[in-house]
C-alpha cells in the first residue's frame, strides 16, 4: 500500500507541474499580444497591461509598470485606468501616496460615469482626504454612485441620512438605503437595517 501511495502523489505531482507549465505557456501569448497593441496604442490593450502587471497575472507584479500602462491608458480617457490610477495614488502603490492625485483621477473617472470612482470621491469628500471636509458633497457622489447599484454607497448614505451629516436626518430614508446596500450584498447595510428595524 505505501508503493501505491507514493505512485499516486508522484504522478499527481508530476500531472500539477505539467498543469502550471500549461498554464504559464498559455499566459505568454496573451501577454506578448497584448504589449504589443499596447505599444501601439491602443488604450484598451494598455489597462489590460497595467492590470497584469498591478496582479501579477502573466508577468512578474509590477506597480511602477503597471501605473506606466495605467496612465497611457488613462490619458486615452480609459475611465477603468483613471480609477486604478486613483486607488493607486491612494494607496501608495507603485507612486508616493497622494489624496489629491488620487482625487484628479477619480474625479476624471467619475465624470464618465463609474460608480467606484463616484463612491470614493464620496469617502474623501466625507473624511477629508485630498479635499476639504464636506458632508454635502460627499452626499452628492454617493448619490451619483447609489443610483448606479454600488452597495457600498448605499450604505455610506444611509449613515449619513442616519446621522443628518450633509443632509437633514431622516431614519426611514437611512433604512430604506440600508436596505438597497443589503439587497445589493453589503452586510454592513443588512446589520444596520436589522438594528433600525427592530425599533
């Protein structure tokens, strides 16, 4: 029995590295093809390059690469590469962390409709970071990004219905935001329309 067992995880060893071979092979293509159009242009090639290089899919991970490609991208007005752009400023990833760049692009990003952006234009308006404080703002774009099913946003409105900060308190529109984040899988917005609604 223990020669059967060895036979077996040496074949299933041997089956796992062919697997990852296979599969590094078939990643080298998509990343040659994909660097090539990115070099030539093309701003949808050069998001993808910047993602694989921000995951490390394909490619050692790289963020100085992949803001290079990012901001190409962006530049192009790619609305996915000002957002990454942004959560890298953000998060001092690959740059020096810079809430005001960060801003910039999420700004440009939000400004074509993505309700990531919107919703983190929303939480620096709403902590301060990048921008000067401001409830009432920070209401706005989570209302811009709620409206589009961002989950998240619906929950940051509901506390801030909840609280009266940038808006006048009003509990039953918290719970009704509450709710939509809850419907949207944001357990945060379940807890909080659980506890207002065993009131």
């Amino acid at each position: 029995m223990p020669l059967f067992k060895a036979s077996f995880i040496h074949k299933a060893i041997v089956f796992l590295v062919a697997a990852i071979i296979s599969i590094s092979a078939m990643a080298a293509p998509n990343f040659n093809q994909t660097q090539r159009l990115a070099n030539q242009g093309d701003a949808g090639a050069q998001f993808n390059l910047g993602l694989m290089y921000s995951k490390g899919e394909g490619v050692r991970q790289n963020y100085v690469q992949a803001r290079q490609w990012y901001e190409k991208a962006a530049i192009q007005g790619d609305a996915g590469a000002q957002y990454n752009l942004g959560l890298m400023y953000n998060n001092g990833e690959g740059v020096r962390q810079d809430y005001g760049k960060a801003f910039e692009w999420y700004q440009k990003s939000a400004n074509q409709g993505d309700a990531k952006a919107q919703l983190n234009i929303g939480l620096m308006y709403d902590k301060g970071e990048g921008v000067r404080q401001d409830y009432t703002k920070a209401v706005e774009w989570y209302t811009k990004a709620a409206n589009q099913g961002e989950a998240k946003a619906q929950n940051n409105l509901g506390v801030m219905y909840h609280n009266g900060e940038g808006v006048r308190q009003n509990i039953n529109t918290a719970k009704e935001w509450f709710g939509k984040s809850c419907d949207n899988g944001e357990q945060l917005g379940c807890d909080k329309y659980r506890i207002l609604n065993q009131r």
